[in-house]
C-alpha cells in the first residue's frame, strides 16, 4: 500500500504512474480539495478540517511493507517507528538511521523562525531533477517493499 499526504504533494501523479504500473493500491489523504482519481488503485480520503487529521489518519495505518510519501517530518517519523518506507517529494529516503536529525533539525529550524520574524520561508523550490529523484526512489522502495 501507498500512504500519500497529499495536500500540496507535488508528485500525486507520478505516484499514480508508478503505483499503477507495480499494481499497487494507493491512498491520496487530504482535508479536500482533490478530485477523486478514476484509477480503480487509488482511493482518495478526505479527512475532517483540523490539524494533522491527514497525517493521524496515516500514521495511524501505515505499518511494513508500505510506503507514505510526506514531506511532514513528524508523520514521516511515526510510520518508520512503525515499520513503513517513507519518502520525501524530492526523492530522499527517511529511515531509522536519518529521521532522528530531520526531526531535530527541523524543530530548530521551527525555533530559528519564532525568535526573528525576518526568517520566514525559505527553500528552495521543486525542480525537475526533484521529480526524477523520487520516480527513481518510489521504483526502489516498492522493489523493496515487495
């Protein structure tokens, strides 16, 4: 199964290509806004309005042998807790071995931001070489995972 936190997920798409070639079932969780896909493999879940609704109703499914696609770093620690093969938009793999410092780092990067009002945003945006990275690691994992 793929788990995908699909608000403002970039590669809704992608995932559906690859999930339809593997002949995987996949779940899009938003709070709405998506319209339902007519692939009978992917099922859209439109969770209550509320903080984190979509990423406790994953975290509260996903477990081995799945993959969540989040770029939520929370969420994407509470399903490698649980077993699951997590993968960030742009392709980057979380496992036990790295999910420990994303956590931290983007709880310091959340503390950065609350102590000077000046540091907001950031980033970079989603390129091309991004959406190549992840359609090459979801090929991977779902290798994997099988």
């Amino acid at each position: 199964m793929i788990y995908v936190d699909a608000d403002a997920c970039p590669v809704k798409a992608e995932v559906e290509r690859v999930a339809t070639r593997h002949g995987v079932k996949t779940v899009l969780v938003s709070n709405g806004g998506l319209r339902p896909a007519r692939n009978p493999l992917v099922e859209s879940v439109i969770v209550p309005e509320g903080p984190d609704a979509a990423d406790i109703w994953i975290a509260d499914r996903a477990g081995p042998g799945d993959v969540v696609i989040t770029s939520d770093i929370p969420l994407a620690a509470k399903c490698v807790a649980a077993g699951a093969r997590v993968l960030k938009p742009d392709g980057e793999a979380l496992t036990e071995r790295n999910v420990g410092a994303a956590l931290a780092t983007r709880d310091l990067m959340a503390d950065l931001r609350a102590a000077d009002p000046f540091r907001q945003g950031g980033g970079r945006g989603f390129t091309r070489a991004d959406r190549s990275r992840f359609l090459d690691a979801l090929e991977r994992e779902l290798r994997r995972a099988r």
